[in-house]
C-alpha cells in the first residue's frame, strides 16, 4: 500500500501517494520512465511522476476552498483515475511496484 500526505499547497490542497519501486522497476527505470508516462496520458486529475529516490508519485490537487460538491467531483475523478489505471495497467504495477 502507498504511503499518503495531504498538504496545503497553492491556494488548495494536495494529495500524493508514493509507492517503493520493486527491484524489478528500479533496475528497468526506461520502462518505468514510460509505464509513468502511459499513466499520465490516461489520466485526467491525477500526475505520475519519479521522485529523486525513485519512488512512484501519485498527486492530485484540489483548487481553492472546500466546496461539497466540488470536492465530491474531484474524489469521484480521482478514483475513476485510480481505477482505470489500475485495470489498463495492472501487468506494470504488479513488476514495477513493491
């Protein structure tokens, strides 16, 4: 399971998952480099990214104030982000993610 932080971060809120790259993923960094960027070009609320220790980071940011039903919309793109990436690139998660 990822680890997670919530921050206040440019008038909003950011949410961020980082999972350890399995030995696998941290010794074929092309691959993983481009699994990232397959997610990113799915994705519609949320970016993947490398960290400098060679974690994989998950962020969504939600703009402004809390609003229910804004914050609701954001959750509910944010899951259906999770989920289709987890469906689309189920095989990549299972090598590259610890």
């Amino acid at each position: 399971y990822p680890n997670e932080k919530i921050m206040l971060y440019g008038n909003g809120v950011l949410f961020s998952s980082f999972w350890e790259l399995s030995e696998d993923g941290k010794n074929s960094v092309n691959e993983v480099n481009q699994f990232t960027n397959d997610l990113n070009r799915k994705s519609v609320t949320t970016k993947y990214y490398l960290d400098d220790d060679k974690d994989l980071i998950l962020e969504a940011w939600f703009p402004g104030t809390y609003d229910k039903e804004r914050f609701a919309l954001f959750v509910e793109k944010l899951q259906r982000d999770w989920d289709d990436s987890i469906r689309n690139f189920q095989p990549e998660f299972k090598r590259f993610i610890e």
